[in-house]
C-alpha cells in the first residue's frame, strides 16, 4: 500500500514539473516572439568612461561619434530580442547581460573598419532582430586618437619647413604654435598620416606643445618646442663649456646647408671633422655641471620622472651615417656606460642596419630621454641630480664614440661628420587631447 502512494507521488510530482517547465518554455517563447516583433528605436548615444569628468556622456551634443576600444550605450527601446550587431558592416559581439528593452552597451573593437569601411555601411550601426526587422542608425565611428611621436626640428626658425611625425594625422587642418599662433597654409600630409609638414610662422617666442589639428581629431606634442629657457651652451650667448677631448670651443660659423630645409643657428661645432674617426676612437665636449644644475632647479620639479624630461641637441650629418653613437653623459667619473643616454640610429634592437639612417641632409633635433640610462630608468629628476652632485668629475655633455656592440658589431672608421649646437634641457610631458571641450 505504502509503496502505491509513494509511485502516485512520484507521478504526480513529475507531472507537475513537466507542466511548469512547459509553461515556462511557452512564456519565455512568448516573450522571445513578442522581442523579435517588436521594432528597435534609438533615441541618443552615450560614451561610458569612467575615467572622464562625465562617465555616461550624451554624445548628440558633440557631433553624435565615437572611436575604436570605446564603449558606447544606447538608449532607445526594443533592444530585448536583438540578434546581430554590425558596426560599419563589422559583426560586433553583444553580451545578453548588458542588454534591458531601454538600454544597451556595446564595446566599439579595435578591428572595425573605419575609412575602409564599404561607403554603404560606412558610419552606421545595424542592429538585426530578424532579415526583416532591422534599424540602420547613423553614427561616425573615428580610428584611435593622432598622435605625435616626435618633431623633426623643435628650436627652428622662423621660415624653417619642419615635419611632425606621428599616428593617424590623416589632413591635417591647422597647427597650432606655442602662443596660440595658428597656422592653416601650406600644410601638407602623407597619404599614411604619419607625417605632416608646416612652415615655422614669424612671432613663436613662447615654448611649449604642437596641436595638430586632423580629419581624426587631435594631438599635442610633448612640450619642448623652443623651450630655450632649458639652453645649456649654444656657441653664441650661451656659454658653459670645460673642455674637449679632440673638439674645442671655437664655433664654426658658416651658414650650413645652403637652401636645404632649417640651417645652422650662428655658432655650433663638429665631431669627426675629418670624417675619418677610427674604430674605438672618441671625442669628448665637456660641459660645467653646474650649469645644468640651474637650468633643471629653476624650471621643473626635482619629482618629475625621468622619462618626462631629459636632454636635446641640434645635428646635421654629413654623409651616410656608418658607425658609431652619440652619447651623453651625465654624471663623469663612474664609467663610460654609466649615467648616460646613447643615440644611435644605426644600432637597432641590438643589431647594426646601416640603413637605420635616414639623413635629412638638414638640421635636426635629437632627444634623448633620462630615463634612456638604465641607472636613471624609473627615477625622478631629483635622481639625476643626485647623481650629478656626487659624480666624480663635475661635468657632463655629449661624446661621439665610434664603438661598436658586443658580439654584434665592430666599429669600422667612422666616415659621417656630426655638426651640433643648442645643447638644452627640456620637459617631455605630452599635454592630453580631448575630443570633449570641457576636459581640455
């Protein structure tokens, strides 16, 4: 008996939670059918950052885009349901957790297409319930920010032609001086947008960053263009030099090149005046520490990353660059490869191209970063005076050093000339660009 009421039970129970299930299934198929009926609208587009002043930003009040790796979250209704989402034609992942009938977020991938984008799809959002029911919204999506990674001349004259070299810098509209004196003629890019060229306006006496202005929106450059507050020695009216090793002070004065982009400032001088330097052989322009001491006390704080600052100097080379390295040093007396910032364009990853090279034929600025020196890599400006203070010997300055690298390459005598002037400190913070007014 006992064992009937235990099967009727058994029945009865199974049969109840077959019927729930069932009623689910059927309510949820409901509701799914009801979804995919359901038309999708939308209303406004917002940026979600949480890193912004605004972390959900209406972005129909700044010309309704957004850029690639951003999130974005639209607001509408009818999002229950949706199947597909193609971003300028690309199939974008939805995630069902971030989706309510009113409310919808969606990561922007880095792989959508943007100015290569098919022009049908261009700029648009489909969002797919069914082959027939469908929205087609339009919407500018823009590549990742410009940037600027570097300029080819960053204390020319005026009437000097320069080149900012960077990412994304696709027609370059405007750019702006240090003083606010903006420049719109003559301005010209390449078709890969890594390379916009503008003539030096008359009137630059501020220092500070370059902001180009492009089809993409802009960038700034960090903030050492004509920062000749940072001068240490110029051959001219500034002069804080020790002494040499091969190379003296005495300038050399004729105007060089001739009609090939920025010239020569006044006085500057040369390493390897022969164009003959042996392999291992170097040349020394020392200068009084103690002058870089209070160029770097004045301007920048002793808690600024070595990486935010470091040293520049002007060069023209003459001849194809075939050997050798510039290296400055700044601390004297612990070694050659101590406290010191190497340039050498035609050591590459650890490997000799002398194609690594590609000479201007014109003047141009090197920099060279603290942080460059392994001793200084992760320290503070008060570092490197710190290490200057204790050094040694109180000076510092560049060397041109025809060595090679171990178990790489050996230095074969050097054949280039290197012409140099306007040996400055400078600050290297990159100011950062906002699509967004109020976060400038």
């Amino acid at each position: 008996m006992k064992n009937k009421i235990y099967k009727s039970f058994w029945t009865w129970f199974i049969f109840i939670g077959l019927s729930f299930v069932t009623m689910l299934l059927n309510s949820c198929k409901d509701e799914e059918n009801e979804g995919i009926n359901t038309p999708v609208t939308i209303t406004k587009v917002y940026l979600e950052d949480a890193q912004s002043s605004v972390p959900d930003r209406d972005l129909s009040q700044y010309g309704n885009f957004a850029r690639l790796g951003q999130t974005i979250r639209l607001e509408g209704s009818g999002f229950i349901g949706v199947k597909k989402l193609y971003i300028n034609g690309y199939d974008t992942y939805i995630n069902p957790v971030f989706i309510t009938n009113n409310s919808m977020l969606v990561n922007i991938s880095r792989d959508v297409p943007t100015i290569d984008a098919p022009e049908d799809v261009r700029n648009t959002i489909r969002i797919e319930k069914s082959a027939s029911n469908f929205l087609i919204y339009n919407f500018e999506i823009r590549a990742a920010a410009p940037t600027i990674t570097r300029v080819s001349h960053t204390m020319p004259q005026a009437g000097d032609q320069i080149t900012i070299y960077g990412t994304g810098l696709y027609e370059a509209a405007n750019v702006t001086f240090p003083g606010n004196i903006v420049v719109t003629d003559g301005i010209t890019t390449n078709e890969e947008g890594t390379e916009v060229t503008v003539t030096v306006p008359e009137r630059i006496t501020e220092s500070g960053s370059l902001l180009v202005i492009a089809a993409n929106g802009g960038a700034y450059s960090p903030a050492y263009f004509n920062y000749k507050a940072g001068v240490v020695h110029d051959f001219d009216d500034v002069q804080n030099y020790s002494w040499g090793s091969g190379i003296d002070n005495t300038a050399l004065t004729s105007v060089i090149p001739i009609n090939a982009g920025p010239q020569s400032q006044g006085g500057y001088q040369v390493f390897n005046s022969s164009g003959n330097q042996a392999a291992s052989a170097d040349q020394r322009f020392w200068l009084n520490s103690s002058a870089i001491f209070e160029v770097i006390t004045n301007y920048i704080s002793g808690s600024t990353s070595a990486a935010d600052c470091g040293i520049q100097m002007d060069i023209y080379v003459e001849g194809a660059w075939n050997s050798g390295v510039i290296r400055f040093v700044m601390a004297d007396g612990s070694g050659s490869n101590r406290y010191c910032m190497l340039y050498q364009p035609v050591y590459i990853n650890g490997a000799y191209d002398e194609t690594g090279f590609e000479n201007p034929g014109c003047w141009f600025t090197i920099t060279l970063p603290f942080s460059l020196s392994d001793d200084y890599d992760g320290k503070t400006l008060d570092d490197v005076v710190a290490s200057m203070s204790a050094a040694s010997y109180k000076q510092a300055g560049p060397w041109f050093e025809n060595s090679g690298i171990k178990d790489v390459f050996e230095p074969v005598p050097a054949t280039e000339k290197i012409y140099f002037d306007n040996i400055r400190f400078v600050p290297l913070n990159t100011p950062t660009y906002s699509d967004f007014p109020d976060e400038e």
